[in-house]
C-alpha cells in the first residue's frame, strides 16, 4: 500500500486536502492511505517511515523554523529517493527551485481556495496512474527523462520514434502524446531491436503498429500516422516481409 503524506502550515488548506484525497482514494479504490497531515515538517518526518515508496503533498511556504517546503523534500528524497513529491504554494512557476535543491517534483498545484483539494485529487490520479506504469515488467517499458521527471510508457503504447530538430533529441509517439527527450535512434534501434524497424534515418517504428506501406511514395502509415520511408528502410521492410514489391 502507497503512504501519502500531507504537510500544511494553514490548517484549513491542510483539511481541505486530506479530505479530498481520503475520499478521492476511497472512490477509486486505491491501494493507498493518507498516512500523516502535519503541519509541521517535524510531525511529517516522524511519521514518515524511511525507505517506504510513498506520496508527498508538501506546502512550498512552510514556515516553520529552519524548515520550508523544498528543504523538507530535501530530507525526504534522502530517505526515500523514489518518492513522489508534489508541491502546493501560492506562486507560479517555482521550477528552478527544485534544481536548487536537486529534487525532482512531479506537479505543483496553485492555491486556488476551495478549489485546491480537486487539483489535489486530480494530481493524485495521475500519479496512480504513473505507479501503475512503473510497476509493469521493466522489459515491457520504455522509461525516459523529459523535462525534471522520468517517464514509464509502456512500450504496446508507442507508435514511433522521430529525430527531433534540437540536436541529440528524439520525439516518442503514443496515439495520444509526444515526448521529447535525449537520446539517438542509433541506441534505441540497438535496444529495441526485434519490435522496432528502422524505416527511415528519422524514423524507428513499432513492427506491431504498421498498417500500410506505400512503396512509390514512400511512406509508411504507423498508428493512423505518417513516417517517410527511405531505400533501407524498404529493404529492412521487406525482409521482414519475406519479400514485396
């Protein structure tokens, strides 16, 4: 079961977002619990047990002695360096704050009065989400760095990869999404080797995802989309098809 920790110096925000995440986790039937609501980064960390794979809703302005809200993730990613930090505050964009302290948050959700506990909610699905991704066979994902935050896409739901114009960047498709991250299709032909075919120097796609390929025009439809197809991209297709055109 995944612990979720809340810390919060505003003791209405703080009800407000055990109250929706108790009766968010309770609906969807999560396999988790709301461990601890602190309003202290001391109450938090007593709590808080070393090691366990856990979820962190933390209050950026917590004033508390020597303690806010990036040095408490500070001390928890030192316990729990898998942990999910997500950080709630008044301000905007507070990114470069956690480069400072070498933390790697997963969202912020912006004060916004009675509408702070859905965002909570929200946030919290989609990290249920993401646990669940990362709990599949590690054979049958395809994990990357975008941005301050790894990724787990599962590999049935990736349709191509495409070199990115930035260089040593590569865009990952899904039917639904596009991640851009560092990397070369050289590495990825060479990883995935067997499920994705190297159809053009810009292009790797899934062999599964294939639904037609037009020989004169030089494409290839993965997924509802187009690829371009180059002269060993089409020998590599053919071989693979034990023949053509």
């Amino acid at each position: 079961m995944i612990s979720v920790y809340l810390c919060d110096d505003e003791e209405a925000v703080l009800h407000q977002l055990k109250t929706a995440l108790v009766w968010k986790i309770f609906v969807e039937n999560y396999d988790m619990k709301v461990a601890c609501a602190a309003s202290t980064a001391g109450e938090l960390l007593n709590a808080a047990v070393d090691g366990s794979r856990s979820v962190y809703f933390l209050d950026v302005d917590l004033r508390d002695g020597e303690w806010d809200g990036f040095k408490l993730g500070q001390e928890l990613r030192r316990r729990d360096p898998h942990g999910t930090l997500i950080y709630i505050t008044s301000y905007g964009d507070l990114t470069w704050k956690t480069f400072q302290y070498h933390l790697e948050a997963f969202d912020y959700i912006v004060k916004e009065g009675d509408q702070t506990g859905s965002a909570a909610a929200r946030c919290l699905e989609a990290v249920h989400a993401r646990l669940l991704d990362e709990r599949q066979d590690p054979a049958e994902v395809f994990s990357l760095r975008t941005g301050d935050e790894t990724r787990h896409v599962p590999l049935a739901n990736i349709l191509f990869f495409e070199t990115a114009p930035k260089a040593h960047h590569v865009f990952l498709h899904t039917a639904d999404s596009r991640l851009d991250f560092v990397g070369s299709l050289n590495e990825l032909e060479r990883e995935l080797a067997g499920r994705f075919v190297r159809v053009h120097r810009a292009y790797l796609a899934a062999w599964d995802k294939i639904e037609s390929v037009d020989w004169r025009k030089n494409r290839v439809r993965v997924g509802g989309r187009e690829c371009l197809l180059s002269r060993s991209g089409k020998a590599e297709l053919k071989k693979k098809l034990g023949g053509g055109p």
